[in-house]
C-alpha cells in the first residue's frame, strides 16, 4: 500500500493511509479542503491456474478499487459500483484478463496504477468525504466502540493537555496513534484497547496483536516490548468514560506482581490482564483476589459529554 502511496503522492494535493479496519484503505484530495476520493485496495500473493482471486469486494460504496498482485507489482482497477455487481470475489485471468474488460484498466507497475487511478475519477462520479468520515466508517461494531474510546480520549486528555494528536500511515502497525507533548519532543505510540467486564468486580484486557494469516484465517500473538511507548484502555459506557494508562514498562514487568503482561526479551506475554476502577459499583460481584488491585492507582473518569459516534 506504501508503494501506491508513494506513486500517487506527486499527482495529488495529499494521500493518507487509513486506520486499520475502515472500509477506505486510503484517502486522496486534488484540492485544499477536506474532500477526498476513497481508494479500497485488495492484494493477493496467491496465484493459480486460472488467475489471480480476490475475495471480498462488496460493501466499498462510491470508491475505486484496486486490485493488486504483489508478488508481481501488477494492478487492475474497477469502480466499486461495478464490483459489486459481481461476485463475492473478483478473478483475474492468467493473461491479466477480467470478464469485462472494458469496466477496468491494468497497470504493470506502481507508477500506471497511480495514474489510471486519476483516469478512474476523471471518468466516473464518485462520492467524496471528509476525513473524519472516512476513519469512522466502520464495518464491524466492536471496531466503532474502539474508536469511539480513541476520540473520547484524544477529547479529555489529549486536547486538554495541548498534545499534538496525529494518525499512522499505516496498517496491521502495533500501535494506534501518536502523540507529541507542547516541548516538541518526539512523539509518543500508543496502543489502545477495550476492557470487557470480567466476572467479578474488575475488567479483562487482551493484549494480543495481529501476526500474519495461516490457512487464510487471521492469527494473533502478544503484544511485545517495542510496539507502543504506551498503553490506554479506554471504557466508554452511557455516562462514563473510564480510562487506564500504562508505560510499557510497567506491562514488561515493572509493576507490583513483576509480571511481564507484554512479551520481553526473557519471558512471553500473559495475552491479557485484569484492571480495576477506583471505585467499583457496589453491585457487583466481590473482588475474588487482589493481585490487580494496583490498576486502581491507573484509572481516571471522565463524564461522557460528548458522543463521536454517529
């Protein structure tokens, strides 16, 4: 994705990398403004007797798409208007083919990708967004919930501090954003994730990130030393935003238990770990054990005054 970027950047205003699991994987504007053209991009790596596959190519509503076979730097490019008329997946012959080749262009390189990409706006009405649309135009709930926790912090702690607030350009990254404090220093990674309710009076956490894909199915390992400068896990309820906030240090194993809960240079992460509120509902269930009772000191509260989600 980094290479089309790369090829698209001196024909454009600007071209920005998405977020993991937005419908858009990319965005482009021509003009100053915050309207941008979506780009969905489907690669592959598997090639076999009769072409290259492509699977999942619904859904991507007013974007171009781009098909890419990376092992060749080969790319096709349809609309997703057109797409969708079609099956589930998208099949490219050996001789770089589609059914209907007068719906698509080819493109043997990253440089004619770029450009049949403008040839593809020039020619076709497409919906343009803006920015913050695009990141939160999600397809999966528990991804908008993720999301809607990262805008609830970068509201009540990041604005508030006068943090420089900025996105990756990239995908599948460990870490989710980036933050710079008013001295200019370097910038900060954090991870963020969600707390689920555990069965007694605290919260589970997983710390796992992606690692790749076996048999076609996404596989998963710990988070590790290096990933993230920092960790926030970020509970948004109806009224309350409640917010953890952990050095990587002290998942590694600078913490009371000395449990490295992120995999270290001698030991494998835990995968998860329990937090605690300061100040948990009396409703529920009593603490079982106590040996995570020091997550307490790492909570804050906010009141959810706002709703990002829409």
């Amino acid at each position: 994705m980094k290479l089309l970027k790369d090829a698209l950047e001196p024909l454009c205003e600007e071209v920005v990398i998405l977020n993991d699991f937005t419908k858009a994987d990319m965005l482009l504007r021509l003009t100053d403004g915050d309207e941008w053209y979506q780009i969905q991009v489907k690669t592959t790596s598997r090639f076999k007797a009769n072409g290259w596959g492509f699977a999942n190519t619904k859904s991507y509503n007013g974007m171009i798409m781009v098909f890419i076979a990376v092992l060749e730097d080969r790319g096709w490019l349809m609309t997703s208007s057109y797409a969708s008329k079609q099956k589930s997946a998208i099949r490219i012959s050996r001789g770089g083919h589609c059914k209907h080749h007068g719906n698509f262009l080819s493109a043997r390189n990253y440089g004619e990708m770029a450009a049949n990409v403008l040839k593809m706006i020039s020619r076709h009405s497409l919906r343009m967004v803006s920015q913050e649309d695009a990141r939160f135009d999600l397809s999966n709930p528990l991804h908008r919930i993720e999301m809607e926790g990262i805008m609830q912090w970068k509201h009540h702690i990041a604005d508030h501090q006068n943090f420089d607030f900025r996105w990756p350009q990239g995908q599948a990254l460990p870490y989710d954003a980036e933050i710079r404090d008013c001295t200019g220093n370097h910038w900060q990674r954090i991870q963020f994730k969600t707390p689920t309710a555990s069965e007694y009076s605290g919260f589970n956490v997983t710390l796992i990130k992606q690692a790749g894909r076996k048999e076609g199915k996404p596989t998963h390992k710990p988070c590790q030393v290096g990933d993230a400068d920092w960790y926030v896990f970020v509970l948004v309820s109806d009224q309350w935003v409640d917010v953890w906030t952990f050095h990587e240090s002290t998942l590694a194993g600078n913490n009371p238990n000395a449990t490295p809960y992120i995999t270290t240079a001698t030991s494998t992460g835990k995968k998860s770990m329990g937090v605690h509120l300061q100040d948990p509902p009396v409703d529920r269930k009593p603490v079982a054990r106590n040996g995570m009772l020091w997550t307490r000191d790492a909570h804050w509260r906010f009141e959810r005054t706002l709703k990002f989600l829409r």
